[in-house]
C-alpha cells in the first residue's frame, strides 16, 4: 500500500512542479545519472521492502528521445514469512535497456516516460538463486540547476517474466539522485544564425536572409548606369529602357540599397547653363526610375556636375557625345532570393 501512494506522489510532482526556462536538455548528449531510494516488491518471492542504489548511462538523440542502460543494486532485503521477518539479507541485481522520451525540453523543468526490458538476479534467499527478464515502465523528471547538473527522481514497475512456482516477482522502485548531462559544445556559437561565429562576427544581428562576408557584415553588391544624351536635351531616349530596367530591377530585390545618380556635359555652352542641363540628365533618369519602374524614390538621389567631370577629350565630336552621360553607382545589401 505504502509503494503505491509513492508512486501516486511522485506522479502529481512530476505534473505539478513549476517549470522556468533556463538550463535544458540538450540534443546529442550523454547523461550519466547515480541514483538511491527505496525497493518495494508487491508480489512473489516473500520479500520485504529494502534500499537500492544505481547508475546509469544514457544517449539523447534529440531534445526528446533518449535511450538509457542502468544497472541497479538492492541489498539487505529480508524476507517475510507471514507476519514474521527474517534477517536474511538478499541482494538483488537488475540491469535495463530503456527508450525514455522527454516532454517541456526547453524548460528547466523536464518530466519524462520510460520503459524497456532488462533482467535480475536475486542471490541469498534461503541459499537458492532466483533470476529472470524483466519488463519495466516508469516516469519521472529531471529539474536542471545549470546546464550540467539536474536533480533527478523516478518511479519504476519492474516486473519478472519467469514465475517462481506460481509467483511472479514485481515490484515498484523509487529513486531520486543527480544527472549529470554531457552536451557537445558548440564550437561556433551563432546568435545571428549568418553562419559566421559570434566571437568573428563584426556585425552581429545581421537580418535573416541577408548574404555575409567571413566578418558576418552584409555583402554590399553594385552595379552601374552609363546613358548618353544628345546635345543640348535631357530626354531619356528609348534605346536605354532596358538598361534603366535592369538598375530598377535591382534596387526593387535589395533592401537597402541606395543610389546616386550624377548628371554630366560636355564643354559647349557656359558653365552656369551647363550645371543646371546635368541636374536636368540626372533628374530624368531618376524619374523615369520612379514612374516607369515604381522604385522608391527615397533610394534615389540626383546630383549635377556640368561640364566640370569629362571623361574624353571635348575637342572632338566623338568625346563630347562621351561627356554628355548621366552615370550611377547602385549599391545594396545582397540576400538569398
């Protein structure tokens, strides 16, 4: 009776035990638990409650599902004949393979189902040997004080397949210890998730999606704009829609880029007339970017330089139709597509 009201306390502990998220059970861990408490044998073979004392060793596959042997010693189990108890001092020896599954893995808090097959031995009772397979179930859980250490208690069913005459052994164990738990380091630790380690990551926080250097900082990626005008206009002439095409389709797929388009001309005409054509070049290609292509006009921004930046000689037709250009510099922050 006293075996079954433990096993019904340590089933509402398991449930009813707050649960924080700090330490955790961690995936591709080992666990190696030392545990004691108490055998409380129900049936077959005559015996009184006793100690146990064991230790286990466990693999955890992911945060969930583990598998666990543990090897079991109970000592100094008398038997009972009737009302009366007799000093004989049995041991018993158990072994167990067990699958355990694990619920609340990112608490510290961690209750847990177990069960598997194993085999005992029972040496002592009356000079005569006993030993058979066993079947068991169990839960329990697992509270983590840090990343390593966890307090852990268990309530085991432990039943013997063989029958002594028409005795079956079975009993309830209850155990509580430590676990400890042994995961793998991780060798680069990555907040940010960019695949660069945080302790060489010189732009931490990088957005998801963005593509990095090896200093985990955004790629900047550019591409450029080369448009001609005829003299005197600062008309966007039809055989550059494709190429202005391919600058919008640029900025539209790159968050954050930016662009500075510069207006140029040629030498002809005087230096004030001259700066406000190259402010009119850049203005119309900015705006055929904004109307014919939706781009933000906030990436843009238009500068005129007059004739004051040639890139050929103005002495010749060929260099001034060179000189009258609107160019530009896109940049933006490249991100998988």
């Amino acid at each position: 009776m006293k075996s079954k009201i433990l096993l019904i306390a340590v089933f509402a502990l398991v449930f009813c035990f707050p649960a924080l998220a700090t330490a955790q059970m961690e995936p591709e861990s080992l666990h190696l638990s030392i545990m004691g408490g108490a055998i409380f044998p129900d049936h077959g073979l005559n015996l009184e409650n006793g100690a146990i004392v064991g230790i286990g060793l466990g693999y955890n596959f992911n945060k969930n599902w583990g598998i666990e042997g543990f090897g079991h010693y109970a000592f100094n189990i008398d038997n009972k004949l009737g009302p009366e108890v007799i000093d004989t001092d049995n041991d018993i020896f158990f072994g167990r393979f067990n699958a355990i599954f694990h619920f609340a893995t990112d608490y510290n808090f961690v209750p847990y189902i177990t069960a598997g097959l194993g085999a005992m031995k029972l040496e002592g009772q009356n000079n005569h040997d006993y030993s058979s397979a066993t079947a068991n179930v169990g839960l329990g859980f697992k509270y983590f004080f840090n990343e390593v250490v966890a307090l852990r208690m268990e309530a085991n069913e432990v039943v013997a397949f063989k029958k002594e005459g028409d005795k079956r052994f079975s009993a309830p164990i209850i155990t509580a210890g430590l676990t400890f738990q042994f995961a793998q380091p991780s060798a680069c630790p990555d907040s940010d998730n960019d695949g660069v380690c945080d302790t060489l990551d010189k732009c931490p926080g990088t957005p998801a999606g963005y593509r990095v250097d090896a200093d985990g900082c955004p790629i900047a990626v550019t591409i450029t704009l080369d448009i001609k005008f005829d003299f005197d206009k600062a008309v966007v002439k039809p055989q550059y829609r494709t190429e202005v095409q391919r600058v919008a389709e640029f900025l539209n797929s790159h968050p954050g880029s930016t662009a500075v388009i510069e207006g140029h001309t040629d030498s002809r005409g005087n230096d004030a007339y001259n700066q406000r054509l190259s402010e009119r070049r850049a203005a119309a290609v900015r705006n055929y970017l904004v109307d014919q292509f939706n781009v933000d006009p906030s990436k843009l921004t238009s500068i005129g330089y007059g004739e004051s930046r040639p890139i050929a000689t103005n002495e010749t037709a060929e260099g001034r139709a060179e000189n009258r250009r609107v160019v530009g510099v896109f940049t933006g922050t490249d991100v998988d597509q």
